[in-house]
C-alpha cells in the first residue's frame, strides 16, 4: 500500500505465493500450484450449487425427450386403433350394412309399387263413377239409373222435381177441388 511497511497480500496473491514469484500466468492467472487448483475448483463447485441453469435445461430437455416419446408412442396406438376401426368397418360392417339395406330396399319399393297400384285403381274407380254420376245428371235420372229406367217407365219427370205420386195427387186435388 503507501505506508512503507510491510503488506500483506490479499486474496489469491496469499494462496499463490505472493507478488512476484517467477511462475507464469495462464488465462485464469498462475498454474500450477495447489491453492490454485482449489480456488479453481471451489470456483466450479460454487457454480453449479448457485446456478442451476445447466442442470435444469438438461433436465427440460431430457423430460422434453422422453414426454415426446411418450406422447409418440400414445399417438401411434391411438392412429393404429384408428386404422383397425376404419379396416374392420370396410370389411365387415359397410358389405353388411350394405346387405341389409339393399334387401330392405327392395321390399319397401315392392310395397310401395303395390300402394301406387292400389291407388291407381282406385283414382280409376272413383273418375268411372263420377262418369255415371255426370252422365245420368244430365240425362236427369236419379243415380244409378240408365235413360230406360223403371223411373222414366213410370212417368216420373226429374227435371219438374215432382215423383209421380206428387202429380197424381195434384190431380186428385185439383178434381176433388172443382
């Protein structure tokens, strides 16, 4: 220091040996001696207890790794059950399905074929009857009844809308009346 006296070296000068010996100095300052080596070590010790980092990013990684291995092999069983699925529903389910609806397919066209039938003859039915029926309306005989009708026999008249009871009893009103 500036006094004059002795002094005393502080720090790594204490355990190298002092100021001026005639070793040299490497990057890290002198090699070679013991002290050195444990403040070295001492150096590395304190590093790793105090900074975790490179323990933990090895960590993360390898935990990183093996999830991803994990999560790998759980998606190859999911996609292989994926596969024996869609393997199994084209060789099995869809020619069964398939099958089975052809067949039903058939009877309800065969059913629906015999209800179009049905319903033909029945449109054919009901046009023929209303045929008879505006026939004989304009012929003006009641329904059911031809133009040589007992009705036209017996002298009703379906235009006056009298039955030949009414008229005969007109006249016999009408005689009695006079």
């Amino acid at each position: 220091m500036s006094g004059g006296g002795t002094e005393t070296p502080v720090g790594c000068e204490a355990a190298q040996g002092g100021g001026g010996g005639g070793k040299k100095k490497d990057s890290q300052g002198f090699t070679g001696s013991p002290a050195h080596l444990i403040i070295k070590d001492l150096g590395e010790i304190h590093s790793r207890l105090l900074d975790h980092r490179p323990v933990i990013q090895g960590e993360t990684r390898y935990f990183v790794k093996e999830f991803e291995e994990k999560r790998g092999l759980r998606e190859m069983r999911v996609l292989e059950n994926l596969k024996n699925m869609i393997h199994e529903t084209n060789e099995h389910t869809l020619p069964t399905c398939r099958a089975t609806m052809q067949d039903s397919l058939n009877q309800v066209l065969q059913r629906l074929q015999a209800a179009t039938d049905s319903v033909r003859r029945l449109q054919q039915r009901e046009q023929e009857r209303k045929k008879k029926l505006t026939r004989l309306d304009l012929h003006g005989c009641p329904v059911g009844e031809t133009l040589s009708s007992p009705c036209r026999r017996h002298g009703f008249d379906p235009g006056s809308g009298k039955s030949p009871h009414a008229a005969r009893s007109g006249q016999t009103h009408t005689h009695l009346t006079r």
